[in-house]
C-alpha cells in the first residue's frame, strides 16, 4: 500500500525471502541492503542501519524500512540500547525533511527469552514522533499465538495528531488494499482465535508454549557452547522467536541443505551461500544436539567431496 514504483526499501542482508515478491515484484520497489550483524556476529549492526538509511534519505524525498524484530530468520531482538538508538535514526531523518514510512515487524512479539533484551516494540519509540514518520506495526496470531497457518493478522497504524479525516482514509485504504489483493482474511481463523482469547484458560495455555520454546532455545545456546562445532559453523545472536542461524565456514548452504535431507532425512532453510535456519519451534530438547551433531557429519561429508 505504501510502496510506489522505485521506492526504496532498507531491509537487512538477511530477511524473509517473501519480501522480494512483495516490495519488488509485485510493488516495482528496489530494496537496499545493509549488514544486519558485525563480523563477529556479536551484535546487531546499528552502524551498517545508520549508514545506509542517511545515504538513502540524501537521495530520496521517501524511504521505507521494515524492523523485523523477533527478527526472522536469525531469531534476534533489539537491546534497549539498541532500539532506542535504531529509533533515534529514523525520527532525526524524518525531522531532518525525508519521508519515512517504518512497518514494525512485530509477527514473533513476545517472544523474548534474555532479560537484557527490549520487550516493548520500537513502534512505540516512532508513533507519532514527526509529521513525515508513519509507523505501522503488524502483528501476527500465525506466530504470536502458535497457530501456525491461520494468517490472520493486525495492522495498528502511529501518527503524529488525531485528524479524523486522516484516520478514516487510513482505514478506508488499508480495506481496500486488503481487499484488491487477498480479498479476506479467513473468517474461520479470526472466529478460532477470538473464541481462544475468550477462554479463561487463554494466558495460561500461552504462556506453557512460551516456556516450551523458552526451554528449547536456551538448550541450544547450551549445546552450541561446545567447542566441537567450531570448525564447521558460527553462531548467530539469537534471544527470541522461533528460529536461529547459523553461518557456514566453507561449504555452499543449499548444496548442505540437499545433503541433509537426502542422507540424513533432516530439513532446514539454507539462505544464500552460507547460511542455515534452524527452527527450535519444532525441535525437542533431546534433539537439539544430535541435530547440530548431524550438520557437522554433513559439513564433513561435503568437504569429503
């Protein structure tokens, strides 16, 4: 809705791969990448953020973002150091006379397992910050809620005022962008979910599957200590979501990805050269290290030839 032809979309290096078919196919967008984590792989890259979001505001009067945080594929979020200053950019950019429209990728929200991480979206760093910054936030009960597959979702738009005129184009626009494009969202999904919700039991349940994957994430931090894996991978920061990456020394990721599930009957995500997704959402604790243990008898097998 927000994306004309040959509007530029920052994103990191690493993203949700639907987003090429829906910013730059579908939208004739052009995305510009910057590098979502330092060499080390021990942060979040701000720096890279800040770089490219102020050269693209130089050249252009709009630019748009997505912060994708519980972050797929590398299942990271913001520190609160880090949010504030990712917001920080964007509202000085907008003050400074660029448009800035920032979608606040919230569809893993909640889903926080360290305590140093932020557990407030950074939509509401930027709602209604300036008069040229749009911050939409979108939610998902797909993940938020553990029914995968439902696809119903929520769009919050945050801007500057209260015009009524401005809200009711906002909404009328959004429906009818809904509307040209999927038509609806299932009826049958959105009547589950708000059943669920009315359940007296509805935090409890939510809560098991929070500890659930809170238990199976902090046990591969555990057994990616092991010294064992280094020479095959490195380890993405990962404190939240439903998945974590890992980084490849020196074999070719989709060449990885066929080998595992031809000989091991093990499925991942390969992204790009040299990067694999694991999702812990549907790993039992007591596989987490046989599995790291299987990509490392893969990595072997390759180098083999």
């Amino acid at each position: 809705m927000w994306i004309d032809k040959d509007d530029v979309i920052v994103l990191p290096d690493m993203m949700w791969g639907n987003y090429n078919m829906t910013f730059c196919i579908r939208n004739s967008g052009k995305i510009v990448h910057y590098k979502a984590y330092d060499d080390q792989l021990t942060r979040f890259n701000v720096d890279s953020f800040e770089e490219v979001v102020r050269e693209q505001a130089k050249i252009n009067d709009k630019i748009i973002t997505v912060l994708n945080f519980p972050h797929n594929p590398s299942g990271y979020s913001l520190s609160v150091e880090e949010a504030n200053r990712v917001a920080a950019i964007l509202i000085d950019v907008a003050k400074g006379g660029t448009n800035v429209v920032a979608a606040c990728d919230d569809a893993y929200f909640g889903l926080f397992f360290e305590e140093e991480t932020s557990k407030e979206s950074i939509f509401t760093k930027l709602a209604g910050a300036d008069k040229r910054l749009l911050a939409v936030k979108l939610d998902g009960a797909t993940k938020e809620d553990y029914v995968w597959g439902f696809r119903t979702g929520f769009v919050t738009y945050g801007i500057l005022g209260d015009n009524d005129l401005v809200l009711e184009a906002l909404e009328k626009k959004t429906a009818g962008c809904i509307r040209g494009n999927i038509s609806n969202c299932s009826h049958l999904s959105q009547t589950i979910l708000l059943k669920s919700m009315a359940d007296e039991n509805y935090d409890t349940y939510k809560q098991e599957k929070f500890e659930l994957l809170k238990r199976r994430a902090l046990k591969m931090k555990s057994v990616l200590k092991d010294p064992k894996f280094n020479d095959s991978f490195d380890v993405y920061p990962f404190n939240s979501g439903y998945f974590m990456c890992i980084r490849l020394k020196d074999v070719d990721a989709e060449q990885l990805r066929i080998h595992l599930l031809e000989k091991y009957g093990t499925g991942l995500i390969s992204i790009g050269k040299k990067n694999i997704r694991v999702a812990f959402s549907c790993l039992e604790e007591s596989d987490v290290e046989t599995l790291f243990d299987i990509i490392v008898n893969g990595i072997s097998d390759l180098r083999k030839g």
